[in-house]
C-alpha cells in the first residue's frame, strides 16, 4: 500500500496534477502543517468542510459500506505521501 500510494503522490507532484485528499483534522498541527508545504509548493488550496451533528455522523458511520474506508484511518497515511513528495 505504502509503495502504491508513495508512488501516486510521486506523479501527482511530478506532473503538477489536481488533487483530492480527505482528512479528518482533529489534530490540526499536522493539517496546518500539510496544508502550509501544499501551498508553498505553489498549489491553490480549495477546502470543503463537512459538519453534521453526532448522531448523525454516527448514524453515517454505522451505514458506511464495508469496502468504504473512513479518512480517519487513511489521514496519516495520506499526510506521509504527500509530505514525501509535494517537493519532488
């Protein structure tokens, strides 16, 4: 997984391509972080946040598809490969 996702963000940075990630940025220091290395890569950054109360983002969890993976256990893992190569 980690050669796979390493070797996508390669290519979205080499070929300065448009990107979509998906994080849940209850610990902001890494979003802050992520977001301040995008944008000095010279990337436009374009954020759409998601709010709903908890009973309903339980309620979405609990109807959420078993091969629908929830950004709160790919987010660190997206952080890595784009940190990695948002230089490259």
């Amino acid at each position: 997984m980690d050669w796979i996702g390493n070797g996508i963000a390669q290519r979205i940075f080499r070929e300065r391509r448009n990107f979509v990630t998906e994080v849940i940025g209850a610990d902001l220091a890494p979003l802050k972080n992520m977001l301040t290395v995008i944008k000095a890569a010279g990337y436009e950054i374009d954020l759409a946040g998601i709010t709903c109360s908890l009973d309903a983002s339980v309620e979405r969890n609990a109807n959420r598809s078993h091969d629908n993976i929830s950004a709160y256990y790919t987010e660190t893992y997206h952080q890595r490969w784009i940190l990695a190569n948002v230089g490259s």
